[in-house]
C-alpha cells in the first residue's frame, strides 16, 4: 500500500509541476510583444487588428516550397526566401487549413532589387477527380527591396474533406536580386 502512495504523490506532484511550468511558459508568452518580420506589411485590408476572435494568418516561408521541375531546384538565399536557378522556376507547396475557413487574402513576400522580372503566385483548388480551380492569380510589382503584394480579394470556403490546397508561384528571372520570400494566408473560422 504504501509503495502504491509513493507513486500516486510522485505522479501527482509531478503533474502539478508541469501545469506550472506550462502556466509560466503561457503567460510570459501571452505578455511578451508581438512583432512581424521587418517587411511584414500588418496595414491594408488584410489585416487583423485588436482581438478579432476566429481569425488567423497562415505563413508559408520560401523556402518552404518545392519545386515542380527537377530541373529547376530552388537555391535558398536568406531569411527564408528563395531565388529560381531557371527563369520561369514553379515552385509548390502544401496548405492546410480548418474545414470551413473562409480564405480572404493572400500576400505574397518577396525582394525585388531593381529586376523587370516578377512572382506570380496561384492559390490552387483540387478536387480529386481531374477539376482544378485557380482562386487568385496575382503578379509582385517591382521595387526596390523587400516587399509585398496583396491577393484581389477572396471568398474561399476550404473543404479538406474533398478537396486538397495548395499555393503555386512561377519567379519570373533567375536572378539573386529576385527572391521570394513566402506568403500569408488570411482567413476567418
């Protein structure tokens, strides 16, 4: 009996010691300042300001994505962002997101320094049996730094119960002074 005692305080007070651990960790989390990376653009209709309950933002990081050629690897730059070893370089990657999130804009992150070459990014819908469905095709514009473009506005209802999502972009220039560095994905739940 008692060495059965021993292992329930044991377990108990190693319980507790979690939960504080975790309630620490939570707080300090939810007290710290939150800031986006430094050519985050949190202005423009995309933005979630205060607290707006059931809203989110998916990032996705350059580098994050594949390429649908073989013959055209990403090479990876910087800070998450990626450049084209081949003009024209498709790049993919996976997006998951909770059945019935209504999708409102995409933005896609990118450095331009000067190049007439841009990114073209594609939010893709497929079905599972042959249909396809491009929500937004939007191209960057071309500055001079790192920047982003905002998505047409949108009106998505995901469905990953029969459909599967993903986000395309084609950089235009193999060039190191066009990088793409991601996109963000916003959207209500």
């Amino acid at each position: 009996m008692m060495q059965r005692s021993g292992l329930a305080s044991v377990a108990l007070c190693l319980a507790v010691m979690s939960g504080t651990a975790m309630a620490q960790v939570t707080e300090g989390f939810a007290s710290a300042p939150q800031s986006g990376p430094q050519f985050d653009d949190m202005n423009g209709p995309d933005a979630i300001s205060g607290t707006v309950l059931n809203s989110a933002y998916l990032r996705i990081a350059g580098s994050s994505f594949v390429p649908r050629n073989a013959s055209t690897p990403a090479e990876y730059v910087t800070a998450g962002c990626i450049r084209t070893t081949a003009a024209g370089g498709i790049y993919a990657a996976d997006v998951q997101l909770p059945a019935g999130a209504d999708v409102r804009y995409v933005r896609t992150y990118f450095y331009n320094n000067g190049t007439a070459g841009s990114i073209s990014t594609f939010f893709t819908e497929f079905d599972g049996a042959g249909g396809v469905t491009q929500h937004t095709t939007f191209p960057t514009t071309t500055n001079t730094g790192y920047d982003s473009t905002l998505s047409p506005a949108l009106a998505v209802t995901v469905d990953p119960g029969s459909k599967s999502y993903i986000m395309v972009v084609n950089i235009g220039a193999a060039d190191a002074n066009l990088r793409f560095c991601g996109v963000r994905i916003q959207y209500f739940y």
